[in-house]
C-alpha cells in the first residue's frame, strides 16, 4: 500500500479517491523533485552554456530517456507535446502536410476510443477531405476483428485506436490488429489508460505511432508522448513550425531539423518533462532493484487484484446494477456501470460527492461509444497504485446505501 507517499492522500485520510481514468494524484517524489529543480536548477535549454542551462537540458533528456524505457524505444524517437490529445493533432497534420494522408483516403477508428484521439482526425477531414469510418464491437465489449476486417477495406491508409478503452477497460489486441494491416496502413496506438496500468512494449507492437499523457501515470499536466518509428521521424514533415524546428530560416522560406526537434515548436516544456522524469523515477522505486518494468509490474499485479476483487463486489449487485465490461476477457480497474432504476447521473455523482467518493459520471469524452451502446452515459470508478480493499469496500457501502435509498 502506497497511499502513505500521496501527499493529497496523507492530508485528506477521508477521502477515497477513485477517478485516476481522468488524472492520478501526485507522489511526495514528484512534488518535491519538481520544487527542488525549480530552486536550483531551472533555465531554459537547447541555447545556454551556462551550467544551469546544462543540468536543466539532463534532466529533460533524461525523462526522454526514462520514456525511451518505459516503452522501450530508443530515446531520439520521443516527442514531447502538451497532452495526448495535441500529440494526436500534430500526428494528423504531419501525416496530412507529407501527403501520406489524401482526400481520396480513409481513416478507420476504434468506436470505443476518446476524443482525444477522435476529434483531431474528425477535424481535420473537414478541411483535407479524406473520410472517418469505425470498427465496432461485439456484445461482450471486446473488438469485433469480423468487423474490422470487414470495414478495413483497400482506401483505409490509417488505423487508430486505443490500446485499453477508458470505459469498459477492455484491453485491446493491438498486436491482432497490427498482424491483421497490410504494409501501406500507418498504425496509431493511443496508450494513454494502458500505460500507467501496465507494461506497454513499442517494439512489441510495432506501431507506427503511440501516445500517451503523463499526468494519468502521477505526472504533472501538460507533458504529452508521441513515439514514432524512426523512418517517420525522418519522412514528417510537422505543420507547425517554430524557434525550435528549424536549423536555418531567411526571409522567405526556412529549413527543419531532421530529428524529433522538428516537431517541438515551442520553448520546450521543461518543467513538466521533470515531472515526468520524477513519476517514473517514483515507478523505479516501487521495484526492490530500481527497474522501471519491474515498477510497472508491480502496478499492474496490484490493478489485477484489485479488478478481481471489485468484480466479486459487483457481481453480488446483478440486477440492481448494469456493469459494462468484458466478462471473460483481462482488463484493468476500472468499472463502468449504471443504477437500474436511476439515470439521474448528476444525483448519483453527488450522492457519492457528499460522502468523499471520487468518481466520474456521464460520458467520459467517448460519446460514440456511449452512442453505440444506445445509452446516455455511465458512472465510472476506477482505482490506481494507492488505493486498496478498504477504498473499494467503502465505494460499495455507498453504492448499498444509495441502491437501498433509491
């Protein structure tokens, strides 16, 4: 049990907080290696000689390095952007900017995924003209790969998709679909509720692009992940460009990088990179021979029994209320559901507000998938490294109580 290093936590004991799918809380390790960089050792980088500006450009490369770990890729392929969000944006006009995404084209999406790695494709068909289409899934919430192959047809240059879905928490089967794309399809994996839940493998995958946001893994907000494959490092050309991209600029035209800096067009984030860098610093630490992986696998074998354990709960309340999960297939923990007989969302979120319960109610940025489901929305729970049985049965004696009031 980790609560005790989660300052917020330790500060607020009556708390139980169970909405780390929207953003995790922060170890004292993050929080304070952050303030002690900003005391000591903050100036801007990829410009000073001055030892500042040298200890602060280490500790950014340093957290690309960590990345490059976690995900295991090596660490000139990391891209640093705001959210996974704006990685997924810069992704699509790149593509669109290199002429390796036409108007004659298709993109071909997860229904169960995010905004976030909806919207900018959406967007952006509107003014490049190539078309959105979706691959569904079956009635146990996993991915109908009938479906997918069905709509995979030969103008689909894109798939994108998200690895674990931030509302039934299925896991999907990246490699599957990678397996299942021929050579000319540019494969998009949107990481970003698999990663702080359990060990994600690039190389494994073997996508051409991931992202993932830190503050869900107890980073701060604002650091956002793009890994490309190198060649795609190399062939992209970023439509936004700013000091930081380019090697040489006159009055009408100017020349880019040809590394990762490219696609970084702004004063680099230097702070929320520390952030990061300390969160899987912090993940190290959770392993007896400080491994990242070994971290991550702590994490993961703690969601993991958790999962089975909120299940159990869940499964005593079958018929009073609606669960949307894969029953037989892995997933995280995380649990969707609605009260039979109360659609009242904001009742129910209020209801468990006023007893110090953190959750999330109504769509949770996929309303597609909500759409799909012919539902309005759910309430969703979802635990993380600090909390354990005595969160998950105090969740349950309020979810009892409101059943019963109901």
């Amino acid at each position: 049990m980790h609560r005790e290093d989660f300052p917020l936590l330790v500060n607020h004991p009556d708390i139980v907080y169970l909405d780390n799918a929207a953003t995790t809380q922060k170890p004292a390790y993050v929080i304070d290696g952050v303030a002690d960089f900003l005391r000591n050792e903050y100036s801007n980088i990829h410009r000073g000689l001055y030892p500042l500006s040298e200890q602060s450009e280490c500790h950014f490369y340093d957290s690309k390095k960590l990345v490059w770990e976690l995900v295991n890729v090596w660490y000139k392929q990391v891209v640093y952007t705001s959210n996974a969000t704006d990685s997924v944006n810069i992704l699509v006009q790149s593509l669109v900017n290199s002429n390796k995404l036409n108007p004659w084209d298709t993109v071909l999406l997860g229904i169960w995924d995010h905004h976030a790695n909806l919207l900018p494709w959406l967007s952006y068909a509107k003014h490049f003209g190539y078309k959105v289409k979706y691959f569904y899934l079956k009635e146990d919430y996993t991915v109908d790969y009938e479906d997918f192959q069905k709509q995979y047809t030969d103008d689909v240059k894109v798939v994108a998709c998200w690895e674990v879905s931030n509302v039934t928490w299925a896991i999907c089967d990246v490699k599957k679909i990678k397996s299942l794309l021929r050579d000319d399809t540019f494969f998009v994996v949107d990481a970003s509720q698999a990663i702080p839940n359990m060990p994600v493998d690039f190389q494994d995958i073997w996508c051409d692009a991931l992202v993932f946001t830190g503050h869900k893994m107890m980073a701060y907000t604002w650091i956002g992940v793009l890994v490309l494959k190198e060649e795609w490092v190399k062939e992209l050309t970023p439509m936004n460009v700013g000091w930081g991209t380019v090697k040489d600029v006159s009055r009408d035209s100017y020349l880019l990088k040809w590394n990762v800096w490219k696609f970084e067009a702004w004063t680099p984030d230097i702070i929320w990179a520390v952030s990061l860098e300390k969160a899987l610093e912090y993940i190290k630490t959770l392993w007896e021979d400080w491994s990242l992986l070994g971290g991550m696998e702590v994490i993961w074998e703690h969601e993991k029994k958790l999962m089975e354990y909120i299940r159990s709960k869940f499964a005593k309340l079958e018929g009073q209320v609606t669960v949307y999960w894969p029953q037989e297939a892995e997933k995280v923990a995380l649990f969707s559901f609605v009260v039979n007989w109360n659609t009242n969302f904001n009742q129910v979120w209020e209801f468990f507000a006023d007893k110090n319960v953190c959750i999330r109610c109504w769509g949770h940025c996929a309303y597609p998938l909500h759409k799909y489901l012919n539902i309005w929305g759910t309430c969703r729970m979802s635990a993380y490294l600090y909390n354990d049985e005595k969160d998950v049965d105090y969740f349950f004696e309020v979810l009892d109580e409101l059943l019963k009031s109901s």
